[in-house]
C-alpha cells in the first residue's frame, strides 16, 4: 500500500493545485518512482489511498496504464491518518485465503530511499513479526524506542524529549523511523482503533501488550523526506551527482 492521501501542506506552493503524490523530481512522479521500487522488489498488486485532488491521480494511473500492475484506489473523503487508512484498506489485503498469509509493505509515497525492500520483507517473514520498521540513526523530531531484541519499547519526541515507555527496557536505541513498514494481516483483527488514528499509536499500544513489532536497521542506505519543497530540490541534485538512482 502507497500512503498518498495527505494535503500535503508542507509542500506547498507544489501541492496547490496537484497531489503530493504527482509532484516530480528530475521528470517523474512520486507515485512513479514509489512504483517503479515496488516493482522491481517483486510486488505487482498495490492499494493508493486518495484524498486530495484524488481524480488527478486516477487520470495519472489510467494514462499510465497502472504501470504494468494492479492498482486498486482507497478513496478518502475524511483524512483517517496512517492507521485509520490502512484499516480502511483491509479488505484489499484479506480478498482471499492466499492473501491473508502474506506480508505486506506499507510505503509513504513521499520519501525517496535505496532501502532493500526484500530484505526487510526476508527479516519480518524470518522473524515472525506482526510488523516491522524501517528506521535509521538521524535526528528527528519524533524517535521510536527499540530495546536491544529490536523489539519497539517506546517514543520520544519533542525539543524536551518526553518519553513513552510502554513496555521496561534496561538499555534502549532512539531510532527515526522511514515510512516504510513490513506488515502481517493478522494485525487487521488487532486494530481496535476507529476512525482516523496513526499507526505508530496502534503499534506502541500491540507492542505494549506483547506484539512482536521489530526494528529493521537501514543506517547504510540512502533515505530523504519529500515533504519540502527544498528537500525535493536536494533530492534532484543527488539524483544529479548519483547519490542515488
């Protein structure tokens, strides 16, 4: 599933009369280049939630021809934020016995990374996690807490730091997480949560009652938010000098 249905609003003025999902780097979408990694990682069915200016991104993918895959549309006409988008999203994921079984990516459309997508996939499925998290050394302003099992064990965020811990940890990394997940269905009979709701709130509340939500390491590869438009502007020039291709 592609995360695209934000306003997009730290992106502005680019996203005044587009989604965030159809603004370019260096000639081609977000949404194209989110694809094209999907695809080249071997997934070949995807879900886009849409919100904001959301037939824009149906004329985009129909023009396209939903580049060699199949691509479903989660239309949102009230934003339900990470976790409530993807409980929207469930019967796209549980459509068939074959389908329940099978780990899922979860990917914001607005961020441009090398990260290994197969290999996350390989350590959630050898691991047996309910989800697993890309996530970096870097700063940020919101942390996620994992213990010395990789294991999520709280938050911190803010100029103050304020922690959450939701489970004891003697010794914890704060780690900034990438927008990029590996999730097992089963989390879909988990989510107690109506509404819009963020999906970190979900697994800090599934970590603290014993759910196995992991921490995969990406300090070595390549990873840039899009949500600014001088990020984009950064993004382009590394694509320029390559950086990253």
């Amino acid at each position: 599933m592609i995360l695209a249905a934000g306003l997009g609003t730290r992106l502005r003025p680019l996203t005044d009369n587009r989604p965030k999902a159809l603004v370019e780097i260096a000639g081609r979408t977000l949404l194209e280049i989110t694809l094209s990694r999907l695809r080249a990682s071997g997934v070949s069915e995807v879900i886009v939630n849409v919100h904001h200016f959301p037939d824009m991104i149906l004329e985009y993918l129909a023009k396209n021809k939903n580049f060699g895959m199949r691509i479903e549309i989660s239309r949102e006409d009230v934003l339900l934020d990470t976790g409530g988008g993807l409980k929207k999203a469930a019967p796209f994921f549980l459509e068939n016995s074959n389908s329940r079984e099978k780990a899922f990516i979860l990917h914001n459309v607005d961020v441009l990374t090398t990260i290994d997508l197969r290999r996350l996939v390989d350590f959630h499925t050898k691991n047996e996690a309910l989800a697993t998290l890309a996530v970096q050394v870097r700063k940020t302003s919101r942390y996620l807490l994992f213990d010395q099992q990789f294991q999520l064990c709280g938050r911190r965020s803010g100029r103050d730091h304020n922690t959450e811990m939701i489970r004891p940890s003697k010794q914890s990394d704060a780690l900034a997480f990438s927008g990029i997940h590996v999730i097992s269905p089963r989390i879909f009979l988990m989510m107690t949560e109506e509404g819009a709701f963020s999906i970190i709130d979900c697994y800090l509340r599934l970590a603290a009652q014993g759910g196995k939500i992991l921490a995969f390491r990406s300090d070595e590869y390549y990873w840039r938010d899009l949500g600014r438009p001088e990020n984009v502007g950064r993004a382009e020039e590394d694509l320029r000098q390559g950086i990253v291709h």
